[in-house]
RNA sequence: GCAGCCUUAGCUCAGUGGUAGAGCAUUACCUUGACACGGUAGGGGCCACAGGUUCGAACCCUGUAGGCUGCACCA
C-alpha cells in the first residue's frame, strides 16, 4: 500500500490525469453505442474570451452531469465548441488594430501582407486602420487570424477545469459545415415566405454602425432633462403651443406636432399648424390615440425619422420623414448651419441655446428617463429608418409556432429549472416582435441573398457572374439558434438529438434559449414525420429535453463582476492555488438553483479543504493494512458504529438520487460534504481507530472492510464533482486497475440489522458529538440498563470498576479476567465497544458535563410536558404526532433520571 | 406601470408547519497518533415589519418597507 501524502496537492494529478484521460479516448461518444445516449452542448463561448468565473460555474455543472450519465451507464456527449460572436470579436479586433505594434504576431503577419494598407517601407500603416480603409475581404483575413491565434485560450481553460468534453467534436459556428446550415436556414425561411427585408425602424448603433435587436438594447436609467418649448400656431399669431421634449436637436426633423383628440385643451388645434423656428416650416397639429395627455403639456413633437412612436403617427398621417442625423449620430442638416455637423449631444445644448435666443424654451427641468444602450458600443442606441432583414416569427411553422413553442414548455416537454422562467419565457414569446436578422458588420454569415437589375434570389452559392451579394452578415443569434444540431452530422443527431440538457445563464433566455426551442421545431432537425402540432413532433424536436438556468456571479458586494470594476477573479490563479476540484466543489456547495451567487475565495479555500479532509481519511484507512476493494461488511461481526455509518450511507445515495432528479447541485454537494467530514472522518474513523489498533477486537475485520466499502461508494458519489481526486483515490489505494469514471453509481445496499446498532451509535453520536473526546465520555452517554463485560490490560480496582459502571449505568459490568486485551474493551450485548481509560481519569469534567446534560434534559422534558398538557393542542394534532411526545417526554424523564442518579454517584 | 426573486448569526448562505443550522470570521484551549487545509469548548439570532390561517409559523396567506433582476413606457 502506498504512502500517500500527507496533504493533496491538486496541480500535479489534474495535470497527470487529464493527460491520461485524453489519451484513452474516453470522451469520445460513439453513434453506434449500444448505452443509453445522454447529451448536453455547451453554450458556445465566444472564440476570443477567456474563462470567468460564470463559465467555471455553468461547466462546471455541465461536467457533473455528463460525469454522473456515465457513471449511470450513458454513452455521453458533451460538444464542445465557440462562438464567432460576430460584432463583439470585430470590434474587439478593429480596437486592438489601434495599436498595430501590440497585435499578436500571426495577425501582425496578415496586416504587413496588406498592401494597400501597410506600407513596408517605413514598416507603419498607410492609413488608419478601420474597417473602411481596410475593406471587408482584408478585414477578415486579420479577424480569422485573430481567431486562429486566440481561439484556443477559452478550450484550453476549460480544459484545466476537468471538462469531459467529446473534444474531436469542437465546433465553430464559422466552419464550413456549419456555415451552410446556417445559409440554408436562412434560405429555407426566406422561401417559406417568413423573411422580409423592409425599410423599418431599428436599433441603430451609433458607434458600431450596425443596426441591432430588441433583446440586444439595454436601458439605462439616465440623468437627462425635460424642455419646454413653444412653437407659435400659424392660424392664430402670438398663440403658442408648449411642447415637452428630451431631444431638443432632433427638432429639424418634426414634421407635425400631435395632440390626444379626447383631449379639451387642444381640440380646436386639431388642423391648424404650428411654426416650427428652424429651419422655419410650417408643420400640421394632428390627432393621435398615441399621445399622453398627462405627459408634459400634453403636445408631443412627431419626429418620424428618430423615434420609433413617432414613426407610427408619421404613417398614420402621411408625414413626411426628414432624417437629420448621419449614421454615427451627428447632425445632418446643412439648412442649419449652427448645428450641422455637431455631435448629437453638443447639437443638444446648441439648439437649447438657439431656443432661448429666440424666445421659444419656456422651461428646462431635471427628468430621469430610460435610455436604451448599445451592448456593445456603451453608447445609446439612435431609433433609426433602414433596410434591414427581418424574420416574422408569427408566420413560423405555418402561423403556429407561437402556439406550438408556448406548448412545448407548458406541457413540460421541455422542462424549465426553475420554472418560474417558464413565465419570463412565455410573456416573451405572446409579446413577440419580428426579429432583425441584418448587421452592417463583416465578421459573420453573410445573408445569403442575391441582385440583380431589381431581381433577388436567396440561395447558397452565388448564381452567377453580374449577381451582386448583399452587403450585411446575420446577427450572431441567427448562427447559434441552430447549436443543437447543427454542431451534429446525420448518425450523431439519431444517436444524440434532442440533447437532455441545457445549462445555461438567465440573460440569454431570448437571445438564444427561446430561439433554440424555435429553431427546433422549425427546422425538423429529427426528421419526425409527425404531425408539427403534436407531442410526437414535440418530443423529437424539442432542442433539449431540460434547462437548469444558472445564477449569476457577483462580487461579495452583490455586484456584477466585470472587468472595469475589477471585481473577476481569475479561475486559472484560483485552480493552481486551490485546485480544479476545490473551485468546483466550493462553488457548487453555495450555487442554489437559479439563485445569484456572492463570491468569495473563502468558498473555493473549503472546497479544497475538504478535498484534503478526504484524502487524508484515505491516507489513514492505507495506514492498516490493504484495501479490500470487494469488501462487504455483511460478512463481518460489525460495531454499531459501523452498522450506523451503513445506514447513513443508504440515506446519502437515495438524497443524492433525488438531488440529481430535480438539479440541486447545492444540496448534493452538502449531503456529501456532511456525510464526508462528519459522519465519515468526525465520528466514524474516530471510533474506527479503536478496532483498527486492536488486533484482538472482534469488530476490526467488520470496521476495514466498513471502511472499504463506504469509501468505494463515497468516492463514486463524489466522483461527478470532484473528479481527479476521486479518480486518483481510486487508482492509488487499489479499488481498480479500472478508470473510475465509467463504475456503476452507488446503489441502496440491501443489508439487513436491527436497528440497536445504529441506534446505539447514534445516542453516542448525539451526546458526544465529535471524535477526540469520545475516548472518555462516549461512556457517559449510555444511558441503557446493560448487562457489560470488560477486558482490560491495565490493572483496575474495584472502586474504578463501580465508578464505571455507575457511569455507564451498566446493569452490570463483570471484569473478564482470561487473556487480557491490548487495550481495553467493553463488550456489551448491543456492540462491542473500545473503551480508553483516560475518561475516567478527569471525574470533574464529568461532573461539569453532567450538570449540563442534566439542564438540557430539564429543558427538553419541560417543552414535551407542556406540549401534553396543553389540551386544545393535544386535540388537534394528529395522534402520531401526540404519541411522539408522549414517547419523547418519557425518554426525556427517564434521561434526567439517569443523568441524576450518574451524579450523585460520581 | 407589470412581473419575478431576495430579506435568517459580523459575512456568505442552507433550512420550509413541530427544539433555529453550516462554513467563514471571532474567543479560549490543544502541535495530537489521518488531516493546523486539523481538533475541542464557547459567544453571537424577536428568521425585515405588520396582520391573518393554525393547537403551533422562519416556513402557508395578505399587506408594508428595503434590495436585486427582467419587461413595458421612455415627448
């Protein structure tokens, strides 16, 4: 039996065993398994990120499942793959092209092959270096380098957390494959009728110049202000209307201004105009639903061009549209010359002035309001007119999509954990708006559609020579809807689709949950021949059969983590310092379902800690002698505490079973954190040590073979979190030859014995609760008239044995003279017991003990008997219930009765 | 405005009708023979507040307050 060290050291075996891992192929899933399949895809990180402490947490669960299916028998696939994450990578390389000298060097070797970008001579660029100068095809050639040199940090990562991924089955959402499933998609909805291109109002990116989604858009609640100006109505000069408005510089652009018609103050505007000051024009006052009457004074300026309301008013009257900003958001309005050109913000305070100066802002009052922020840009989003593409997700599935995707979580086909996500889901999905698949941004799939002279076609491949490709790529979302199955080939998805489960954050519930759930039962991806409308097709096609939606990670304040607060640890420090185990198992012990977590490194310090407490239960179990890895204690005579720690076992495993039904990672965690360091190592190994340095106890066979057989199964149960350790446990102290992560989960045992044993332990346990001082006062707490006999290698007098056995209220204790043991020992009918002597020895701590047993048992008896005695309870409680505290308020009685009688003879 | 979640020890959180729990922190003691990444003993709580249901509420119901999140509005 080897030596193991007297601590865990984690970096060493993760990288050992990983390695090994690798080499025997053991995460490969095969389609033609005969197993059960279990599958799971990971949410794809983005190519060019890095691990943070929410991916440690969404894997990390990830793994636990995949690790549990095979252990369960499942032939598993965990894919694994990346995101292009179109606008977020190209902004991030067009923001490190800024500073050409710092560029990795294989993106550096692309950019100096540029030549109408760089200039080799003075070895410097030729231009600035954005996306304009550069051109889509060149920008793209840095954009895949970029890629290329960074792609693999994230896997790499993911790596050191122990993730069981099939990894000969990386995907990414550019590889050639899935790009034509992507094209084809699209081309597929285009046909069906259900994509439209329209000249509609977006969301439009000032700083990315790109139109983006309605999920994309973030509002923020700002510090702004409310003006009031007047315009002067045409038909009744020196009569003004005050109009309200945050966007003073957009007033080039009104083309009406718009009351309630229920409202009595402006009925008989409705008709006239107003004087609109500059550039002057004379604008309608038009009658609209729309309008608030208790906003402001009631008139709201109509600037169909910039806002998405006062777009729908314009169309409803036939306004004109007069667009006065330029794509990143200055003004262009050259019949204004003091504005033109300013920044929409300056142009803000600009025209506030040229009110004034005309004697047209009544007043300026503080007004917080919501703004809506680009993702991406940090900057607020400008309402802007465009030709975008659009999907029509209302006409989906032949008009029933809506239907059949609210069903299919209502029914439970696809199950939500928790489910109250269920409602965030469905208030989504009835409250759906067609979707803007378009992004002015080359990093992406391009949109598959075709021009020429007036005429468009939607298909894969160019159609020929004069067709024209659209500019645009698609949103990213409009790649990933399709990760599922897309990332499969045809045998992979029979064996492997619908996956089981998705794991995944909350935020991105819209963004790709719902759409995933959509892209399944659009597509067919199962091929099912049934009916869209039935469960049939529903099961077949459903993307994943359960979704356990992670909480987020916050700082130890509650907030965010991110990077400008600086409040992200880095998983990769805190695996080396800690271990890949300890970060896993820390984590997942504080991670309650869909509950935010406060982090802390305090968290990841226990999980190591009690990564070592096992280790080091290990290491003194190979102190005596060999492992049985068949060991089954039915076989042996067993002490009580063998049989208890038996009993609690079974506990464990049907607790965890059900912890694995419902996704309580947490309570999974502390059931065996518990059972791991209380039950096993607290009181169990303690009272082990008796039997194990007795050779003559005839409980020490039952007691190793207890132990080999709770720590098999202990380290199978574990196995799912805290994978090198476990594995490493296994290997070393012999269990197999075999990997551990393809045993059988632990089972119930089925062994049978009166419940004496575990009961006696248990009252040991309960008055004398942790391992050291169980030497000397484990005997104080039998309180049960037994007939004791005791061998004992040191001479004892009479008086020691009448004190003993007052102590252990022995209905007698008979010293055994015949062969004297090594140490003592106490054999009772009920178990054999280890008795030291040394408690004893301290009577007075006894005594100090026993007062307080004696006030604790006072207590207990007067809250029973008060229970009894209250009729009106007694009545009413169920009469199980009332028995029980008749039983507890004898037991009490006669645990006082005892605890008296031992001090008085102390 | 609508919806969801949260409020329990100094901190981070479990608990879900029947004696208030864990880890960390803290106090005292212990180099001990698996483990100081350890052990023993302690201190610390009107379970946010107010009503209600119940023999009994941290737990169920209603309301209030505070915090967080999402959606809508956002002139």
């Amino acid at each position: 039996m080897p030596e193991l060290a007297k601590a865990y050291e984690p970096s060493p075996v993760e990288e050992k065993l990983y390695a090994a891992w690798l080499d025997s192929n053991c995460y490969h899933a095969s389609p033609e398994s005969t197993k059960p399949a279990y599958s799971i895809v990971i949410p794809p990180p983005n190519v060019t990120g890095v691990l943070t402490m929410g991916h440690v947490l969404n894997n990390t669960i990830q793994d636990i499942l995949c690790r549990k299916a095979r252990l369960d028998g499942h032939e598993v696939l965990w894919l694994p793959g990346t995101d292009h994450a179109g606008l977020a990578t190209q902004t991030a390389v067009e923001k490190a092209l800024r500073k050409p000298d710092e560029l990795p060097p294989r993106v550096r070797e692309v950019l100096e092959s540029l030549d109408h970008v760089w200039d080799r001579t003075q070895n410097k660029p030729k231009l600035a270096l954005n996306r304009h100068n550069i051109g889509r095809e060149a920008l793209l050639k840095l954009i895949w380098a970029w890629t290329k040199d960074r792609g693999g940090i994230i896997i790499q990562q993911l790596k050191k957390l122990g993730c069981s991924c099939d990894w000969e089955r990386e995907r990414f959402t550019m590889d050639p494959a899935y790009h034509q499933a992507v094209q084809e998609a699209f081309v597929n909805l285009y046909h069906k009728g259900y994509i439209y291109r329209g000249n509609r109002m977006v969301n439009w990116c000032p700083a990315s110049l790109t139109a983006i989604s309605d999920e994309e858009v973030i509002s923020t609640p700002q510090k702004g202000k409310l003006f009031t100006m007047r315009y002067e109505v045409q038909e009744r000069p020196g009569v003004f209307l005050e109009i309200a408005t945050t966007r003073p510089e957009t007033l080039m652009g009104d083309t009406a201004v718009a009351v309630n018609p229920r409202d009595p103050r402006y009925q008989s505007y409705i008709g006239q105009h107003v004087l609109r000051p500059f550039p002057p024009a004379s604008i309608p006052i038009v009658a609209d639903e729309h309008v608030d009457f208790e906003f402001g004074t009631g008139v709201l300026k109509v600037t169909p061009a910039h806002d998405k309301a006062d777009f729908e008013i314009g169309q409803r009257h036939n306004l004109p549209i007069i667009d006065v900003l330029t794509p990143d958001g200055k003004i262009n309005c050259p019949a204004v010359p003091e504005l033109h050109g300013l920044d929409r913000f300056e142009a803000r305070k600009k025209s506030v002035e040229m009110l004034q100066a005309l004697e047209l802002l009544v007043k300026e009052e503080p007004y917080d309001n919501n703004v809506g922020f680009s993702e991406r840009g940090q900057v607020p989003i400008e309402p802007r007119l465009s030709e975008q593409w659009f999907l029509d997700y209302r006409k989906m599935l032949g008009g029933t999509m809506i239907e059949e995707a609210l069903k299919a979580v209502r029914e439970q086909v696809i199950r939500f954990y928790p489910e109250r996500w269920e409602k965030v889901y469905n208030h989504w999905l009835e409250n759906i708006q067609d979707w803007c698949l378009s992004r002015q941004v080359f990093w992406g799939h391009r949109i598959p559609v075709w021009y020429r002279n007036g005429q468009t076609k939607a298909q894969r491949e160019s159609p020929g020579a004069e067709w024209i490709q659209d500019e645009d790529s698609m949103d990213t979302w409009a790649s990933s809807w399709l990760w599922a199955y897309a990332t499969m080939d045809e045998p992979t998805r029979k064996k492997f689709y619908p996956t089981n489960a998705l794991v995944t954050g909350p935020d991105i519930i819209f963004l790709w949950v719902a759409r995933m759930i959509i892209a399944g039962l659009e597509f067919n991806p199962a091929q099912s021949a049934a009916d869209p409308g039935s469960r049939n097709y529903l099961e077949a096609n459903r993307a994943f059969k359960d979704v356990y939606f992670t909480g987020l990670i916050r700082d130890k304040q509650g907030r965010k983590m991110s990077k400008s607060l600086g409040n992200s640890p880095d998983p990769l420090a805190l695996i080396s310092k800690f271990g890949a185990d300890g970060i896993r198992f820390g984590l997942m012990r504080i991670a309650p379902q869909g509950q935010d977590i406060r982090f802390d490194e305090k968290q990841v310090e226990e999980g190591r800690n009690f990564c070592n407490k096992l280790w080091n239960a290990c290491r003194f179990r190979t102190m005596h002698g060999e492992i049985d890895p068949l060991a089954d204690p039915s076989q042996h005579k067993l002490s009580p505490f063998a049989e208890h720690i038996l009993q609690t076992l079974d506990a464990v495993i049907t607790k965890i079973d059900a912890g694995f039904k419902n996704y309580e990672f947490s309570l999974i965690a502390s059931t065996l954190y518990e059972f791991v360091w209380d039950d096993l190592c607290a009181r169990y190994l303690e009272t082990a040590k008796a039997d194990f340095q007795n050779p003559d106890s005839p409980t020490r066979a039952g007691t190793l073979a207890t132990f080999d057989y709770v720590l098999n199964k202990v380290l199978r149960l574990l196995h799912p979190y805290t994978p090198f350790l476990t594995e490493e446990l296994w290997l070393e102290l012999g269990f197999s030859k075999e990997t551990i992560q393809f045993q059988p989960w632990p089972t119930v045992s089925h062994f049978t014995f009166s419940n004496a044993g575990p009961q006696l332990a248990r009252d040991l346990y309960a008055t004398v609760d942790t391992s050291r001082r169980l030497r000397g006062e484990f005997l104080i707490a039998l309180n049960k008239k037994v007939a004791f006999k005791l061998k004992t290698p040191h001479p004892i007098t009479n008086d020691e044995l009448s004190v003993l056995s007052s102590l252990i209220n022995a209905e007698s204790l008979e010293l055994v003279s015949e062969a004297p043991a090594k140490t003592p020992m106490l054999f009772s009918p009920l178990g054999d017991l280890y008795l030291p002597l040394d408690g004893l020895i301290d009577l007075a701590q006894e005594k100090i003990r026993l007062e307080k047993e004696i006030l604790k048992a006072q207590t207990d008896l007067d809250r029973e008997q008060k229970k009894i005695s209250n009729e009106k309870m007694c009545a009413n409680a169920p009469a199980e219930k009332v028995l029980e505290w008749k039983q507890l308020a004898q037991e009490a009685q006669e645990k006082l009765t005892n605890l008296q009688s031992q001090l008085s003879q102390l």
